[in-house]
C-alpha cells in the first residue's frame, strides 16, 4: 500500500507550478507584444531612430528612442499629432524632404523634445501654432528652406530657446515680420545673422540691424460708414457753439439739410432744414458767435440766413443782388485783417463774380472780379503770405488775383498757362510747400506746385466725368479725390518719396460733386455728396498691417 494522500498533494503542487509558469509565460509574451518594434524604413539603434524614405511619420517607435531622424522622407506635411506616441523624443531632426508645410500642433506631446532641425528641406509655410507645446525646446533650426515669412507669435510659449537659425530663407521684411524684429530685441534666444530679400526698402539688409521703427505698418482707408437718402450737389461741415455739424444742399429737395452727431446711436441726424428752391450752395459762416448761412439758388435768388438761438431756427435777413448774382456755382468765405468776406463765382453770361464783407449788420458786395466770363469755381488761398483768389471759368484758363491790402481789392496777378476748360481749383499744403489740384470733366486732372513765381505741373491723372478733385488731409495723411461720373471715384494718397500721389482705394459714388472732412469724438469722417444717387459718409481707419 502507498501514501494516497502524498500522492494527491504532489500532484497538486505540480499543477500549482506549471499554472504559475503559464502564466509568467504569457506575461513575457505580452511584454514583448506591447514593445513596439522598429518601423519599416527607418534603422533603430538603442535609443535613436533614423527613417529614409518613408511616406509619412511612422506612429510608433521603441519606447527607448530619443533621438528621431527623417531623411530623404516623401511626405509634404508634418500634421498635427504626428508625435504623440512619442513622448520621449529629445531631438527630432528633418532634412533633405520634401517638406512644405507645417501644421497646428506638429509638436504636440513631446514635453521634452529640446533639439529640433528642420533644415534643407521646402518648407514655405509654418502655421501659427505649429510649435505650441515645446516648452522645453532650447534649439530650433528652420535653415535652408523656402520661407518668406513667419506667423505672428510662432514662438510664443517657447520660452527655453536659446538658439533659433534662420539661414538660407528668402525673408521678406516686411510689416508682417516687423514681429520678428520686436521679438529679437526682447528674447534671450541667438540667432545667426539673416538677410532681407525685401521689400527694396531693405533688400540685403541684416534683419538683425533693423529696429521696430524701420517699418511703416501703418495704412489708412475710408470705409464706409452711413448711407443718406437723399441727393445732394454740395457739402459743408462746420463747428458752432460746442457742436460739430454738416449741411448738404439738395437741388431737387430745394433744401439745406443739416445734420448733427448722435453720440448715443453714433450715427449722423436731423438738425434743422432751410427751405430754398434749386439749391446749389449752403455755405455756413461764424461770425462773432453767430451763425450766418449764404444759400445760392439757380432760381428766385440767392438769400443770407441768420440761426436764431433763441427761436431755434434759422430766420432770413438779406438777399443778395440777382443782378450781380444770375447763376452761382460755388462760395468761398475768408477772413482777411480780421475783415469777414464771402465771394460768390457766378457762371452765367450776365452775372459777375462779386466778393461781399460783412459790415457789422449785413452783407454788402464789395468788389466785383470780372464779369462775362462763366466762372465755375472760387478757390481763396495765400500764397507767400498774401490773400489770393484763383477763379476757373468755361471760357479761360484759371486767374489768379491777389489781395491789395493798401486797395483793399483783389488785383489780377497771373492766369495758370496750357490749363483751359479747368472746372475747379483747391489747394493743400505738403511740410510747408502749397499745391493745387484742377478738375478737367474730360482730359486730363493735374496736380501743380508753386514755385515762387508760377505753378508748375506735377503730375497728370486722367479724367473722365469729372466735376470734383478734392484734397483733404487727415493728420499726417494727405489725399487727394477724384470723382467720377462714369466710373469709379479714385482715392490718391501722398507718397513722401516721390512727391507724388499714389493710388489708395476706390469708392462707389454716383456722380460725386463734392467731398469735406469733418472731425467728432477723435473720429474722422468724409462726408461725399451725389448728384445722382444716396450721398454717402466714410469713416477714416488706421489699419496695422503688422498685426
């Protein structure tokens, strides 16, 4: 007889070992599942990783590798998340692909990735975020690709870079890079010396030499702001009391129509109305705090009107001499000595150009310029100085007349020689020198420049339809505006360099017959009058181009 109960426990802890073993056996065999093996194309060694002609970023490496390298590699994008099976990866080096394009979040997952090389390759884009995650990155290279530029902020949270190379790259500098340059300035990071290969500003020169304020990122444009529903031929803007405000005269309303600043709804509103028939001109004029208004009309005479503060509304008080005034085109007021005048440019066959002064109680003509002559515009300007007039007439070239102040009376001084058919003359200033602009409906529009004895040609702008070329200056920006009947009117910015105007921007008005500035709460509108369509109002915007 044996020992049956030996023989059960033996058994048993036989099964007990084997099971054990079984089960240390699949463990190892699920180790050794879970270890990822190198990739196909790509050597591995104990702890670097080199892939050659792959066709897109392998997603999983042995978890020991911290070195990675793509050569020769055939994809044309590093996308987002390419990397975040390897969390390990320390250095990650791309060359000689045929790279183009890096995506948001490339990068991210890989806490402590400290060298990357991107070089030799095509990159020519990087999005913005491309790089965001790498905090503990100390060295990045982008040298030798195709980039013109870089996103604003691409390094941003980069804060561990010491190194950045930039070599080989045809970097635009430009105001979308004037950010690498502020950047450069603060970081604590080196990068090589780097050349512009533009704009022609600064063509071949060091982007490290250059300094925030070598780029001019600023530009402006009208945009547009309130449309108005109605047509009107003039428009004036003025201050009175505390208050700013514009009148628009309507011809076929046969009304001045003047409008204030809401500054709730921030929008311009009804002031007040003169009624008036055939109006062509509602020209406002303060004297000693009051309010005067010199409305012309083709039709039943021109007429002075008075704003009454008390009655609040405006009260008529002159008419003005229909036999001197048949056909007004255009008012200029002045002050000359502390004297108030106002001239009158009268364009039919029989009326003359008068100029009136204000005596104190009303307006009585003072001189009048020279009749017969169908002048379509009045321009008051000084020139060296000393009061001039220029008038444009249907039937001679401009005449300037200057004011004598012995005489008290505008004398002919000139006329502007090869300038027939001017329609309208207006002036500006450019760092102290005085320019005109003359409207031609058809031919050729010119800016011309005073010399000290004469005006002389500056420029040529073709024109179509043209019955307004307007100058007005905000700030620092000077522009001139050529209207358009049969196209669109045409913005001219002042271009320093040249002395020239420059094309700005188009707008869309129909048939614009004038254009004024008017300043509110440190905003700048252009108020445009339309003979034929809405007259319209733009807002004048500074846009950072760097931003």
């Amino acid at each position: 007889m044996g020992y049956p109960g030996r023989a059960v426990a033996g058994w048993k802890g036989w099964t007990l070992l084997l099971w054990v073993a079984a089960v240390s056996c699949i463990l190892a065999d699920g180790r050794r599942v879970r270890q990822a093996r190198c990739p196909a194309g790509c050597t591995c060694t104990k702890d670097n990783a080199l892939c050659e002609n792959v066709r897109s970023v392998p997603h999983a490496f042995p978890s020991d590798v911290v070195s990675l390298s793509f050569v020769k590699s055939g994809f044309n994008e590093i996308v987002g998340g390419s990397f975040v099976h390897t969390p390990a990866l320390q250095l990650l080096l791309f060359t000689a692909n045929t790279l183009d394009l890096i995506d948001e979040d490339s990068f991210m997952g890989l806490p402590h990735l400290e060298y990357l090389f991107i070089e030799n390759n095509q990159i020519a884009s990087i999005s913005p975020h491309a790089f965001r995650g790498l905090k503990a990155l100390i060295h990045l290279s982008l040298a030798y690709n195709n980039l013109e530029t870089l996103p604003r902020d691409v390094f941003k949270g980069m804060d561990a870079l010491t190194k950045v190379d930039l070599r080989g790259n045809n970097l635009i500098c430009d105001c979308k890079l004037k950010w690498l340059v502020e950047w450069m300035h603060h970081t604590n990071a080196t990068l090589d010396q780097i050349y512009c290969s533009g704009p022609p500003v600064h063509q071949g020169k060091k982007i490290n030499d250059l300094l925030p304020h070598s780029f001019d990122c600023i530009i402006a444009e009208f945009a547009s702001y309130q449309s108005l529903k109605f047509e009107s031929i003039s428009v004036g803007a003025f201050a009175f009391g505390e208050d700013q405000f514009v009148v628009f005269a309507q011809p076929f309303a046969g009304t001045c129509s003047f409008l204030e600043w809401d500054h709730v709804e921030m929008t311009f509103r009804t002031y007040d109305t003169i009624e008036s028939t055939s109006t062509v001109v509602c020209k406002p004029m303060v004297i000693d705090d009051h309010l005067f208004v010199i409305v012309a009309q083709l039709f039943g005479g021109s007429h002075i009107y008075k704003r009454d503060t008390s009655a609040n509304r405006f009260i008529k008080i002159q008419d003005i001499d229909i036999l001197k005034i048949r056909k007004p085109n255009d008012i200029e007021t002045f002050v000359i000595d502390g004297e108030s005048f106002f001239v009158i440019a009268d364009s039919s066959k029989a009326g003359s150009t008068t100029v009136y002064k204000w005596n104190g109680n009303g307006f009585y003509s003072h001189q009048s310029l020279h009749p017969w002559f169908r002048d379509t515009d009045v321009e008051y300007l000084e020139i060296s100085g000393k009061p001039h007039l220029i008038l444009s007439s249907s039937s001679q070239r401009p005449v300037v007349y200057q004011w004598n102040r012995s005489k008290k009376q505008f004398e002919r001084r000139t006329d502007i020689p090869d300038m027939e058919d001017v329609f309208s003359v207006k002036h500006f200033q450019v760092k102290g020198e005085l320019f005109i602009c003359l409207t031609r409906f058809i031919g050729d529009s010119k800016v011309m420049r005073w010399d000290g004895a004469m005006f002389k040609e500056v420029q040529t702008f073709p024109s179509r339809g043209s019955m307004v070329f307007q100058p007005v200056s905000v700030g620092n920006w000077q522009y001139s505006i050529l209207g358009s009947d049969y196209s669109l009117t045409q913005v001219y910015q002042w271009d320093a360099e040249t002395s020239q105007f420059v094309p700005s921007q188009e707008l869309n008005i129909q048939a614009p017959r004038a254009f004024s500035l008017v300043s509110i709460d440190s905003r700048v509108f252009l108020l445009a009058s339309s003979f034929k369509g809405k007259t319209q109002i733009y807002e004048h915007l500074m846009i950072d181009l760097s931003n």
